[in-house]
C-alpha cells in the first residue's frame, strides 16, 4: 500500500534572514515558517523545507514587520483599487482609513466628492464616481463588511471622520455655518455614529481645526471643513465618548490660532475622575518658515504626557518636498490671495484675476508677511522649476527668472508663467524637514509617532509611500557614518509594534502566532533610489498619472496573512484579485486560523479576544 503524502510542516520558510520581531528585541539570524497564515516557527536552527513550496532565501537581508500607516486618504481609492499597491510595494502591510476628518461611513457621492476633492487633490469625480458606484452600506458595520468583500491588498484599519458623520447629520449647508449649531438630536445621532463605529473596530475619530482646507464642488466652495465649525459643547461630548472606551481622536489644530495646539493637548491630560484621552495630533513638522516650532513642540508633548496626558504628535521622518503644477498646491490656500485664485476653477477667470495688478498688490502683500503663523516659507527663490514649455526657464528658481527679467518681483515672475502656461508650469520646493539633525531628534522624540504619508491624496504634489524605508535609511547611515541616533531594532520598533500596540490593532509584530504580515528587504539597497520620485497612472481615476516612490530592489518580498503578494520586483498574481487583507479591529486580537477566518468575514469578531 503506497504512504500517505506528508503534509509538509509549513507553507512558507524564510531562511537565515536577520529576524525583527517588531518589540524592538535585538535582531538575530532567524529561520521563520510560516504556516495557515500566522508564525509558526522562529528558528535559530534550519527548519526542515522538506515539501514546502515557498522557501526564501533571505541571507544578507532583514526580515521585518510589515509596516503601518498611520495617516492615510485612501478612503476613495480603495473602493475602486482595493490593492493599494503603491504602500504594499513598500513593505507597508497595514494602512489607516479616515483621516483629517474625513471619511465616508455615511456621506453619499457628492458630498465625498466636495469634502475630498480640494483638500486632498482628489479628483472630484472620481471621488463621486467611486462612492455612488460602491455604496451598498448603511452604517460603520456594514461599511467593514463592504470593504472585506473587497480584494484588499494590506490590511486596514480605521478613524471615522468628524466631517462625514457632520454632513450626513446636519446637511453640507448647515453643517458649514458658522451660526448653526447641532440640534440636541443631531448631536445625539454624531453620539450613535461614533459609539457605532467604536463598537464595529474603528480605532477612534478624527477632526480638523484647520482653516486653509477648503470644500470643492458649487454648493458651498471655499468653506472650511465641516469640522472646523464645531465648538467646544460638541466637540467635548464626543471625546467624551472617546475618552470612555480607550479610543483615538486624531486632530488637526488652526495653526492660526496656536492656542487650539494648547487645548488638544491639555484635553489629554487625564486625571482622578476621567481617563486619558488618545490623541493623535498633526504634525510634527521642522517649518522652514517657522524653525524654532519644532522645540516648542517637543516640549508640549513631553510636558502634557508627564501631566498624564496620552499625547502623540505624527511625524513624516523625511523631508517634506512637494511639488505643483501652476497655482495648484494646497499651500495657497493658507492667504487670502492663494485661495482667491483656487476658489476660481475655470483657467480664464484664474488668468484674469492673476493679471489684475489690484489682485498682484494683495498677493504680494501676503507673500511679504512673515509673522504670525504659516506653514509655507513664501520664498520664491526656494522654488525650483522642473518642467515648463519655455525651457529657459528650466532649473530656475522664479526668484531666479524675476532677476533676470530685469529685476521683477518674484510674485510677477511666478503669476506670468502660470497665466502663460498655467499647469504645465511644475516646479518643486521643501516646505519642511529640510534639517537631518533636527529629523535625528524628532526620530527620538516619545511624544512622536512615524506617519503622516498622506498617502492617496495630494497625487501630483508629494511621494511619501516609502516613508519607513527612507527612515531605515537614515539611521542606517547615521550609524555607518558614527553618529547613530536610532538602532535598526528600535528604527524598525517604531514603525510597527509601537504603533501597532497605541492604536490598539493586531499588527506589527512577527512572533510566534502572530498574523505572518512580513517583509523581506535588502538593507544595501536602502540607498538613494528611495528618495527619487516617479509617475505612474492611477487605475482607478482613469489614468490620471500620480507621484510615486520606485525601488523595487530594497523590497524583495512582502506577505499579508502569509500569503506573498509581493516576489522579487513585482507584484504576485494574487494582488487585486484576492483578498489578502483584512479589517482590524481596535482592541480585540484575532487567533483563529486565517483560512477560517477568512472565509466568513462577514462574523466580524468571533474568537476574538481583548488586547
């Protein structure tokens, strides 16, 4: 009688790679199996290959959480494009959903399409396209469900936004005037919507203060987010709720009126009578326009937590280049002439403003202001030109052009070339982050957390896919040049468990019987090719191209679940086919079998346990 076939022990063996656990423990040469989707082995000895089909040779490399995403809008991409190939690509297995107070739990396709479109130069359409297309949900349980019947690529998590659960209380109209208040009832649902979303895994709810994000679409262009509008009897109410269940409110503060910086903090502080409040606050930023804020920063976040507070700044570890074509970057939005320009959509009335010399006077006027608080530096000789129909003009600052032009004010220089060639003048600058020994310090910083990627907004302007990679570089090269600042265990720690364990989701960590959301990277290949930037077209906005980060020889390997969505230099078949990914939960750690688990997503969070 012939034998039985063996069941070989694992279905995957990553061999000999310097093992990162994701606590910060130090790094040592492991063998990991992978088996049913989770670590079944870490082995200092060989583990026998006998029968697996998926054996990794990861000698010479690093062998890694996947990494988190802390601040993403991927919110309309994901309905149409649920691979999100472009963060998977880079080692990055988990992204959050939800940010800056948006989200789209509750509103329909016209209101996401206003409350993205202009803040996240996402494409208006698209984003209206995408949510009437793929709404069949009612509420934040349903909302998980409908993302899980999707072909995730990496894992997702989640805030609910402040300004999707206001405009579908309230109406867009109401929900942004400033003499409008909530009625008690409004306030009661927000109340329901967020305790609901709470109650289906949601890591918390974010909100917005800041006022130079701006609404698209005709009803009512140009106001502030809705959340801006909210005051402190309603905003106070649904921290409460926060506060209660241990969850997460990410905020973006007016950094015109620094004060508000102040009562985000002070409003985590706990005390005898009530918990801790997370909060997540946006960003820590070394400004070129205002370069002692960072120390202030750094200081309030070291002082509240010491007062009790559970308080975090985000941080992108790299510096801040941004690029635009023409007038269109978010930045104008901050002075009134900038946002003049942009509230005007079609290029006619934009040219005609641009050349009104009255227009010219006030735009100068503010370009010249350099007191009180901003986030752009407003020097135009920090302006490079990268593209443009008149190559002379190439490799210029407009500061540069204006000298040449016979002394022009740089105002004039840069309002010429965009009247005269409106978007297909591109040019780049650094907002921020420009200081590597100040990035070293932040890096440190407790009160500080690796994100803020923006990932799937703002597509021709910025790149930050690969933030996690750009930071092992760093400090990879800090410490060959003798002047370390993070070790590789804590550089990686930082990146994934930590983030991971304050979120409250099960993630980020590669012991035995974690979930096998794992990376197997090059560190020789953490070199310059992941600081340039590329294009490439966005499927799900027909082809619209967008900024993104190309070094597919840093990232050899990438597994959500265990199961390898990235081999060598390219995706594998399974990316946009299947789902690999799953929605993660605040507060509750999954330990079934994933292939059983996987199979019945619609039972949320059975055989699940508290974190």
């Amino acid at each position: 009688m012939p034998a039985a076939p063996v069941t070989p022990a694992f279905d995957t063996i990553v061999r000999g790679g310097l093992y990162f656990d994701g606590d910060g423990s130090p790094a040592q040469v492991r063998d990991v199996g992978i088996r049913d989707g989770r670590v079944a082995a870490v082995s200092a000895t060989p583990l026998d290959t006998t029968g697996c089909p998926d054996v990794v040779d990861a000698h010479g490399r690093w062998v890694v959480p996947g990494f988190l995403d802390i601040h993403t809008h991927y919110d309309i991409e994901v309905l149409a494009g649920p691979a999100l190939l472009e963060s998977l690509r880079h080692g990055v297995t988990t992204v959050l959903l939800g940010s800056c107070s948006l989200s789209t739990v509750h509103v329909g396709g016209v209101d996401a399409g206003d409350l993205f479109g202009r803040v996240e130069a996402i494409p208006r359409m698209h984003a209206i396209r995408a949510v009437e297309e793929a709404k069949d949900w009612g509420s934040a349980s349903e909302y998980v469900a409908a993302l899980e019947r999707r072909a995730l690529g990496p894992n997702l998590a989640a805030f609910i936004g402040h300004s999707d659960m206001r405009t579908a209380t309230m109406g867009l109209d109401r929900a942004t005037r400033p003499e409008v208040r909530p009625s008690a009832a409004e306030q009661r649902r927000m109340e329901q919507m967020l305790t609901e979303a709470l109650d289906a895994g949601f890591v918390g709810m974010s909100a917005q203060q800041l006022l130079f994000d701006k609404l698209d679409g005709e009803r009512c262009r140009s106001r502030t987010l809705p959340s801006t509008y909210a005051k402190s009897r309603e905003m106070r109410r649904l921290r409460r709720v926060l506060r209660e269940r241990d969850r997460v409110i990410q905020a973006g503060p007016d950094a015109s009126h620094p004060h508000t910086i102040l009562l985000q903090a002070l409003a985590s502080i706990g005390g005898w009578f009530r918990k801790p409040l997370k909060t997540s606050l946006l960003s820590a930023a070394d400004l070129k326009a205002i370069p002692f804020i960072i120390h202030l920063m750094r200081l309030l976040a070291g002082t509240v937590n010491r007062l009790g507070a559970d308080f975090r700044w985000q941080h992108l570890p790299v510096p801040f280049e941004v690029y635009a074509d023409g007038i269109d970057l978010v930045i104008f939005e901050e002075f009134g002439s900038g946002a003049q320009a942009l509230h005007l959509q079609e290029k006619v009335a934009r040219d005609e403003l641009m050349k009104d010399p009255a227009y010219r006077k006030a735009f100068r006027k503010d370009y010249e202001s350099k007191f009180g608080p901003r986030v752009w530096h407003r020097d135009f000789f920090d302006a490079e030109i990268v593209a443009c129909p008149d190559p002379s003009v190439i490799g210029k600052s407009f500061g540069q052009v204006g000298v040449e032009r016979g002394g022009q004010h740089p105002v004039d220089a840069f309002l010429d070339l965009v009247v005269e060639h409106g978007t297909a003048v591109r040019w780049r600058t650094t907002i921020s982050g420009h200081r590597p020994q100040v990035l070293r310090k932040i890096a440190q910083e407790k009160g500080v957390q690796m994100g803020f990627s923006d990932a799937g907004a703002h597509l021709r302007n910025m790149a930050f896919y690969n933030f996690g990679l750009r930071l092992l570089k760093h400090a990879r090269d800090a410490e060959r040049a003798g002047r370390p600042f993070l070790s590789a265990e804590r550089a990686v720690h930082r990146l994934t468990g930590e983030l991971a364990e304050w979120y409250g989701i099960d993630a980020g960590r590669i012991r035995e019987g974690d979930r096998a959301d794992l990376v197997v990277l090059d560190p020789e290949r953490l070199d310059a090719t992941l600081e340039e930037y590329h294009e490439a077209p966005v499927a799900a906005y027909d082809g619209l191209p967008r900024m993104v980060n190309r070094n597919d020889a840093t990232v050899t390997h990438v597994y959500v679940g265990g199961r390898a969505v990235w081999h060598g230099s390219a995706p594998t078949s399974l990316v946009g086919g299947e789902r690999t990914g799953r929605f993660l939960r605040a507060g509750v750690v999954d330990r079934e079998p994933l292939a059983v688990a996987e199979a019945r997503p619609e039972q949320g969070v059975a055989n699940q346990t508290g974190v």
